[in-house]
C-alpha cells in the first residue's frame, strides 16, 4: 500500500465532495445548522402551543350544584380567570351535548353522599373529553380548583379541633430529587447527543458513499480510475478513507452544533423554570463520543460502500442503500432505554451498542470492559465487511461493472455459488 | 548486422476466456501475440466484439488474463500492474474526467498519481496546459468544458506522466470531424517523440493514415499483422477495408465474392471505411 498515494487520491475525493452540493449539504450544513434549528424552533413552538393553551379560558357548566355547606368550591370556581362557568348551576340543558360538540370544556356534577360519616360530604364527577387539549385542560384545572378547597376545608376544621398539621397527616411521603440540574442536562444530552450522533454518522456516509462507488461508474470515470498506476488497494483504502472521514467530521459537527445550540437555545428557554438544566459533558465522554464516530464511520462506510458498488447510477445507489440507513434507527433506540446499562448483551448489537456506550459516556457512566468489548466488536464487523469487500473485488465483471444485480444476487450468484 | 530494438510492450499467446450466461464460455482474446517497438503506431483493427478492447484492457492491467502472457517495457502484466500501469498511459471513449475538477487539477492529479517526479509535477503540468492549449481554461470545471476542450484535457492527462506507453483504444469514437483529426495529429506528434503507440480502431481510413503495422483480429485471433504495404502484397488487395474483408472471409471459410454479413457473424460488429459511418473521421478512401 502506497500511503502517498492514498494520500494524492483522498485529496481529490474530498476535492469533489466539497464541489458537490448534496454532500455538503448532507455532511457539514445539516449537520450544523438543521438540529440547532429544528430543536430551536421545537422548543419555540412548544412554548407557543403552550401558552396558546395556558390561555385559554375553560369553558364549564355546572350540572348540580355541590352542597350549600360548601358552596364556597364553586365560589372558587367562578373566582378562577381561567374558568368561565356557563350556565347556573341547576338550569336545565343537555350538557353533555354541548360537551360533545365542543361547545364546552367540561361538565361538572356535585353529587351529595347521604348517609354518609361525613354531614354534607360530596364528590364531584368531571366530563371532559380527553381529546381535546382544552377540555383536558378544564378537567385538570378544576380539579386542581376542588383540591385546593380540600385541602383548605381539611386545615380549616383541624384548626377547629386543635389538630397541628402532624397530627392530621401522621405519616408523610416526602420525595426529594438528589440529582442535580448536570445530572438531568446529561441524561437528556446522553440519549439526544447519542441519537443524533448515529444518525449524522450514517447521514456522512449516506452521499459519499454513492458518489465514490455508484458515481464513479456513471460518470465513467471508474475505468479511468483503473488504468493510473495506483494499486486496487491503495484506490479502495483512499476511497473508504474518504467516505469514514466524511462521516466523523458529519457527527462531530452535529455534536458541537448541538452543544452550543442546547446551551444558547434550550437554556434560556428554560431558565426561571422548575426545569433549570445545566448542560455539561464529562471531558472524559469526549475520547468515547470521538472513538464511537470512528467505529461507526467505519462500520457505515464499508457496508453502504459495498452495496452501493453495485449500483450503475447514483439513483440506483440510493435505493440500495436507503433500507439500510432507516434500519438504523431500530438499534439505536436501546439509546432511549436508559435503566438499561451497557453490558456483555448490549455490547454485542450492533450501532445499539455505540448509542448506548456514548450515552453512558455523556451521563457519567464509564463502564470500561462493556466499553472495550463495544469497540472491538464494532471494528470486528468492520473487519468482515472489509475481507468481503476484498474478496468482491477479486470479481472483474464487478470491476468492469459487467454483473447487472445487486448485492445480494451477487452473493448468491458468486460469493457463495 | 544492425541491432534490433528492444520491444516495449510483447504480447505471447495471450487469452482471455469469459463465462457468458447464454453462450457459455467465450473466447474473447484467443492466443494473440505481437510485439511493439518505440516510434511505432501499432494499429488494432477489428470489428466490434473482435476483441480489441479486451486485449487493450489486459495490457493496461485493467483485466486479468486467462493465458499466455505479456509485458510493457518489461514488466509482466500479471506480476507487476502497478509498473505496467505507470509506463503506459490508456485512453479510450469510456475513460471519462472527473466532472468536478478543473482542468489544471485533472492534469496535476494524474502527474502525481502515476508517479511523476514530485518536484517537477509544476513544470509537467504548465507545459501540457501550454502545448493544448488549455490555459484559456485551465481553471474551468471540467463539466463546464465544451467536448472538443475535454478531448485536450484527457489526452493531457493520458500523457501527463510521460509514459513510453501510450494506448488508444477507438478514440475517435463520438468526435467530430475536427476533433478526430486533431486526435490523429496528436498521435502523430507522440509518435515522433519516439512513443510506442497502440492504437485500435474500426474505422479503417484512421488506421491507414497512422499505422506502421496493423494487426487484423477477428474472433479474438489474429488473423494477418504486418505492414499496409505487406497486407496489400500479401492479400492482392488495396484497400484496408478489402485487406481485412479478405482476412475475415478467409477465417470464416466464406469463398470468393460472397458477402459477409449481416455482420452477425462477425459478432455484431461494424466495420466503416470509405466515410460510410457518419460523424466519424472515415474521410475518403485510401488512394
């Protein structure tokens, strides 16, 4: 292998690439610029749909009016900005109708339990419509609304009895969130980052791919290609070189543009609410996250270079390859699963097993041997795929582009005749 | 007694044998062997499917083949690719430039790839932009380039290395007039240089004005090789496209004045002289 010339064809792969749009739209300006503003303008969004939400006034009736000893609950609800009772309570209409056709929010019923211990007691049945956003809304609110008379008609008559707050509760369950706003920035950092990270590293290697192999032929430059004085290995190592690096640089862009972009757009976004998170990475996870982008470039980059090789256009390129990058997306969800830790089990499936060590990386959990075994594994796969590759292009009908078929008709066909 | 120069590309008893689906095993290239010599065009005639492109394709390495042997400037095609491919320089209709790059790129990526000197690949990449002319446009993308400009840049790039070298295989194919013979005149330039020039072709007016010797191939054989002069005195006949008729004829034991055709037997191939292909240099027939 002749490194100088690897050296001299990778510069004029990545020469072309960087005059081809798609690539760099593909691999640096999505990248950078699409999930930064996607996130931004979902977030922007939600807020918006949010505070539409928060500002609608809950439209209620009330079909029987709760007992007169607590009439003060529906005093509470006619107080409420937010809630407009329509309707005295008592008057005859068909409510429920109205709540069908939307025309209201909710329904409420205070219903008296005679007999019961309790002289006046009364429970109170909502209908709302649960898919609707507002009467979801309604229903919340209002029981908010009887929850706090509750607990203030509770108070009161403890008062009343001389019974302290310790007497009336006599054992509490209290929670208390040990983990800080870092722990809950990394938890949501390590399944996005490690998401994304996948998807950008596949995405890098989505175009380059097609374009070195597929692109070649239509062009017709492959023929060209076979006749300088470069060995087979040394064109098909500055090739992969090429498509890998595309993908690293496609997922560590995305990675630095999510950072700044979670820092300067989720940040603000959330701060001053219950949801104060701060985003922080252990330094540590850096050298994890950059020796996942590799092993999974170089994964990528061999199994789509291999069927898209077969391919006589770039059109045909595509299609071959698109079922593979959306089979991507099965293993990374083990990312979303986060009591699961990366074991011997999840170290062996593949691209799962990179989402999940980066994840754990990001969160602050380093489990070294998993973390070994994940890697090894991945370059393991990335071996087979290159002995197959070398033994693929043994066949000169694949070189010449003589075989009309796909990969899978060649392995049958040839391969393993 | 005068010293025989040393051939630069040998060709022994060559063969390739392919596996076709339909018709089984087929012989390609069966048992060719010629030898070439520096300041010699040496001329591939055949019809289509003869076997020309194949045997070219063997030389440059491009394919591995089946039997026999060969080599260029000594080295053996099947033990050292990478030497044979650095001697010689291969153009043909389907080696095509890298869209994407300039002119000057194209030319500066095929000195260093194949080897050039590094320190001199500037000065090599300046006068071949110079001697095409190519400077008007040298930082044009190749894309952008009108057919006749791109015909330029991919002769410069087959002789950027300056290899000893050079084959043409059927590289007048889809040129216009003008171009065509602005290709004859660059193989006759190199030819002078002292370059060893293999050059197939159909077209049997192009192959008149250029070749020292032609080799007729027909089936993968050669069928006759020698001079013009030595195939008219051998055959009795005086035009080429006669010459080779003969030769073809004779191969498929077709007597006398019958025709051969419709060209099935001759694999679907075409043979043009006389001008009788449009948009090929065929011009008029040999004097």
């Amino acid at each position: 292998m002749n490194w100088s010339q690897i050296g001299i064809l990778y510069r004029r792969e990545l020469r072309s690439a960087l005059r081809e749009r798609t690539i760099v739209v593909n691999g640096i300006l999505i990248p950078i610029f699409m999930y930064p503003i996607m996130l931004w303008a979902m977030f922007t969004g939600l807020t918006f749909v949010q505070g539409i939400n928060e500002g609608f006034v809950s439209r209620v009736a009330v079909q029987s009016p709760p007992p007169p000893a607590h009439a003060a609950v529906l005093d509470s609800l006619r107080a409420r900005d937010d809630v407009e009772v329509s309707g005295a309570e008592g008057e005859d209409g068909d409510w429920l109708q109205l709540l069908a056709d939307g025309e209201l929010d909710a329904v409420v019923s205070f219903r008296s339990l005679p007999g019961d211990a309790l002289p006046d007691n009364f429970s109170v049945d909502v209908h709302y419509d649960r898919a609707e956003e507002r009467s979801r809304r309604a229903e919340s609110r209002i029981r908010r609304i009887v929850s706090d008379y509750r607990t203030a008609w509770v108070t009161s008559e403890a008062e009343s009895r001389s019974l302290t707050e310790a007497d009336r509760t006599v054992f509490a369950v209290t929670g208390e969130n040990v983990s800080t706003s870092e722990d809950i920035g990394q938890l949501l950092l390590g399944q996005m980052l490690s998401f994304f990270l996948v998807i950008m590293v596949a995405l890098g290697c989505f175009v380059p791919s097609i374009d070195t192999t597929a692109g070649e032929r239509e062009r017709s430059t492959w023929e060209t290609l076979m006749t300088v004085s470069a060995s087979r290995t040394s064109i098909v190592t500055a090739k992969y070189l090429y498509v890998a690096s595309l993908g690293i640089v496609a997922g560590l862009l995305n990675v630095a543009a999510m950072m700044v972009s979670m820092g300067a757009v989720v940040r603000p976004l959330l701060a001053g609410t219950d949801d104060a998170i701060t985003f922080t990475i252990p330094w540590l996870a850096a050298p994890v996250m950059l020796a996942g982008a590799i092993a999974l470039a170089l994964f990528f980059s061999a199994a789509m270079m291999i069927l898209a090789a077969f391919a006589r256009s770039f059109k045909d390129g595509q299609a071959m390859i698109t079922p593979v990058y959306w089979l991507v997306f099965i293993p990374i969800l083990l990312g979303d699963q986060t009591d699961v830790n990366l074991s011997l089990g999840s170290a062996l499936i593949p691209i799962g097993n990179v989402t999940m060590m980066i994840r754990d990386a990001i969160g602050g959990v380093f489990l070294w041997e998993w973390i070994a075994v994940t890697l090894l594994f991945t370059l393991s796969l990335v071996a087979v795929l290159l002995l197959l590759a070398r033994q693929i292009l043994k066949f000169e009908d694949f070189l010449l582009g003589a075989f009309d078929g796909s990969f899978w008709r060649f392995a049958k066909e040839k391969l393993f005749a | 007694m005068t010293d025989q120069p040393r051939p630069t590309v040998s060709v022994s008893d060559l063969r390739k044998t392919f596996y076709d689906e339909s018709r089984g095993e087929v012989h390609a290239v069966d048992g060719l062997t010629f030898e070439c010599f520096p300041g010699e065009v040496f001329g591939l005639l055949g019809a289509n499917g003869a076997g020309k492109t194949t045997t070219l394709r063997m030389l440059s390495t491009v394919l591995k083949p089946t039997g026999g042997s060969a080599s260029v400037m000594g080295h053996d095609i099947a033990t050292e690719p990478e030497a044979v491919r650095k001697s010689l320089g291969f153009y043909s209709a389907s080696t095509a430039l890298y869209p994407r790059l300039t002119a000057r790129e194209t030319i500066d990526f095929f000195t260093r790839i194949n080897g050039f000197p590094r320190e001199a690949v500037d000065a090599r990449v300046a006068e071949l932009v110079e001697r095409f002319g190519i400077s008007e446009y040298e930082n044009g993308r190749v894309d952008k380039l009108s057919s006749g400009m791109k015909q330029k840049v991919s002769i410069a790039r087959t002789i950027a290395h300056d290899p000893p070298v050079l084959i043409f295989d059927e590289p007048t194919v889809g040129l216009d007039v003008m171009n065509a013979l602005e290709m004859v005149k660059v193989v006759r330039e190199l030819k002078a240089e002292g370059k060893t020039i293999l050059y197939s072709s159909h077209i049997m007016s192009e192959v008149e004005k250029l070749c020292d010797r032609i080799g007729i191939v027909h089936r993968g054989r050669l069928l006759a090789l020698g001079s013009l002069d030595d195939l008219r005195g051998a055959t009795g006949e005086h035009y080429l496209e006669d010459v080779f008729l003969h030769y073809v004829k004779e191969a498929e034991g077709i007597a006398g004045e019958a025709e051969i055709g419709p060209m099935g037997e001759l694999e679907e191939g075409v043979v043009t002289g006389r001008g009788t292909q449009a948009g090929e240099a065929g011009g008029a027939p040999h004097p």
